[in-house]
C-alpha cells in the first residue's frame, strides 16, 4: 500500500485524535510509531504506559521538515548540512533543546537535548502536517521487543492500547532510523544506533564518529547517554543464535543468501542488504514460534553498510535476556 491509499479523512481523524490527546499509530519509512502530541505530558506519559517503556528512555520528535524541528531545537551549522542531507529521512538527531522547546521534558527524559526526526513517509508526512505539531513516536511494540514493519504487528501487540492504526502497507527500510548525537558541542558526533542512513553516508559530511560509550551498551539503571541503548532489545520470545551456518535440531534457520531446508527463511536470496534489512523483523516474527521451535539461528551476515545495522539488531535480539 502506498501512501496515496490512505484517504484524508483517516489523515484528519488521525490529526484530530492526536491533538486531543490520544495515540495514534502510523506507518514510516523505517518501522511503525506509536504517535502522541510531543507538547501534551499526558499523551507523552501514555505512550510510555502503552509500551511498558522505562521513562529514563527519551522519545523522538517528530516533524514535517528542517523549519518545525529549528523551532524545538538548536541546529548548528553540522546538523543544518545533515538535515539537508538527509531529511525527509531514515536520520535522527539529538541536538540541544531550544530554551523554548515546546517539546514535553517528559518525552526527553528531562535530558536538556531532544531526538528530531523528519520522516520521509507521505503518511507520516500528511499526518505530521494535519497535526501542526510535532508528535512523539517510539517504535508500536511493547517495549524490548521486536519493531513492527506492518499495521498487523502493531495490532496484534498494541491494538487495545490505541485510538487508531493508520495502515501504510509495509516499512520500506525495515529497521529504525540512524541515531546521531549531536549534542555535545565540539565534541565528535557520537552514532547512538546504527540505521538506513549508514556510518560511510555520514563522515563525508561530519568527519568521524564516535561509537555509543560503551557503558550504553550494558548498563540498565545508569541512565546512559543512549538510554534506550539497552543490551537486550528487540527480542523475540525465542532464544536467538548468531552466525549459524546451519541449524541445529528444533532450530528455525534465518539465512542471508539460499535458503536450504524447509523450516528455513532467508533475509536475501540474492544477498542483498537493502532487501535484507526490509525482511529483518518481519522474520523474526514469523518464525518465533514457541510451539513448532526451540530457537533461531541466524547466518551471518556481512558487517558492511547496512549490515552494520542488521548486526546491531541481531546481537540484541540474542543477547541475554534480563529475567
Ligand atoms: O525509525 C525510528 O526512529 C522509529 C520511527 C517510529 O520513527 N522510532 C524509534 O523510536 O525507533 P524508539 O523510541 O524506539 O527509539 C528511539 C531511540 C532510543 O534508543 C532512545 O534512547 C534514543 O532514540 N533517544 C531519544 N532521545 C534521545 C536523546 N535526547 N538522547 C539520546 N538518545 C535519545
Ligand atoms: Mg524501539
């Protein structure tokens, strides 16, 4: 489905219920959002409550373009060249809060910088500019688990929790948007999470970055600087096994390249990233399956361009799980 499918009266009465308050989830380019007003404490407060979401974890702004996010942030001369770069797009930076942000302090965890991003989606766009305001959207699944990429995911983990599920079709990009700090004055830009917009796409424009620390990584309770950089993270219920090059028995086998067997699904037959990252928890999904499986292996895959996000993602849907 496209974005031309979705009638405007669905845009305006998506529009009307997130200005009163209320959830509403809608497609982007990169996985579905779980959309509240940014301005409104109450509906920021009921996102976190809808994913069961730590509230030191901060949410994305999100706005229709370059002019809507200088009015809830300071972009300097860096974060104009990304933002023309690459926005509408898969990039989210995190930049200084302006004095005035109208930006709840709820959806930035009290941090004194805000995540901004423009999506691409015409859905997201249509409705980003019905609402006049921006809207905060974390990924719509209960918090750990894996992203959503169709309107059925978000139902099957969200549905009672919201006003309404626009429906998009399928995520074009299938992974998260890349996260960039930016926030930190002469300091190198800082990659909190690897996405579409890759690590090669970035440094022409920004010269090299910094990894997350590496405490945003492992540590749950220390409010990290990547707060939702969390270990375990996009968890299938079944246990996750990487660089597998075949499965073992009970296993469910992910390949990247042929799929062999019959219990067998592949990322890319022919290999490609692009297609891969685009399948990626849409898999995952289908083949967690307590009741036919043990666990899922995972062959590898290659660690360049979009791989670096893939791997991202991986190494958390497998890491271990906190009990
Ligand atoms: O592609 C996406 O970015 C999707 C779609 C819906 O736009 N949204 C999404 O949101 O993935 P969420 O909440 O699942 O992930 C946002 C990430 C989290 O890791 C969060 O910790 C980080 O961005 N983040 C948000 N605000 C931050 C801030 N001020 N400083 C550092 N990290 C921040
Ligand atoms: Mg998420």
């Amino acid at each position: 489905m496209s974005g031309s499918e979705v009638s405007d009266a669905i845009i305006e009465q998506g529009a009307a219920l997130l200005r009163a308050g209320r959830l509403v989830a809608f497609p982007t380019e990169t996985v579905y959002g779980l959309g509240g007003d940014a301005t409104n404490d109450r509906a920021v407060a009921a996102i976190f409550d809808a994913k069961g979401r730590p509230r030191f974890n901060p949410l994305i702004a999100h706005v229709a373009d370059i002019d809507a996010a200088s009015r809830l942030a300071v972009l300097d001369d860096r974060a104009t060249r990304l933002a023309r770069a690459f926005w509408p797009g898969p990039l989210t930076l995190v930049l200084p809060r302006r004095g005035d942000s109208p930006v709840s302090l709820l959806a930035s965890a009290g941090l004194d910088t805000v995540a901004v991003r423009v999506p691409a989606h015409p859905v997201a766009q249509r409705l980003l500019r019905a609402a006049g305001r921006p809207i905060a959207a974390p990924s719509a699944n209960r918090s750990g688990r894996v992203s959503p990429t169709t309107a059925d995911h978000v139902r099957a983990e969200l549905g009672d929790r919201v006003a309404l599920v626009i429906d998009g079709g399928p995520c074009r990009v299938g992974i998260e948007s890349t996260v960039l700090d930016l926030g930190g004055g002469d300091r190198h830009p800082a990659l909190l999470r690897p996405g579409a917009v890759t690590r090669e796409a970035l440094e022409p424009l920004v010269g090299p970055l910094a990894d997350a620390p590496a405490a945003a990584l492992t540590d749950e309770d220390a409010a990290p600087r990547a707060p939702g950089m969390l270990a375990s993270h996009y968890a299938p219920s079944l246990p996750v096994r990487l660089d597998a090059t075949d499965a073992r028995p009970g296993e469910a086998y992910l390949a990247f390249g042929p799929a062999g067997a019959a219990e067998a699904l592949s990322l890319s037959r022919g290999g490609d990233l692009v297609e891969a990252a685009a399948n990626l928890f849409a898999m995952l999904r289908m083949l967690d399956r307590p009741e036919a499986f043990t666990g899922i292996a995972v062959a590898p895959v290659p660690e360049t361009g979009l791989g670096a996000a893939i791997n991202d993602r991986l190494r958390r849907a497998a890491a271990p799980r906190p009990s």
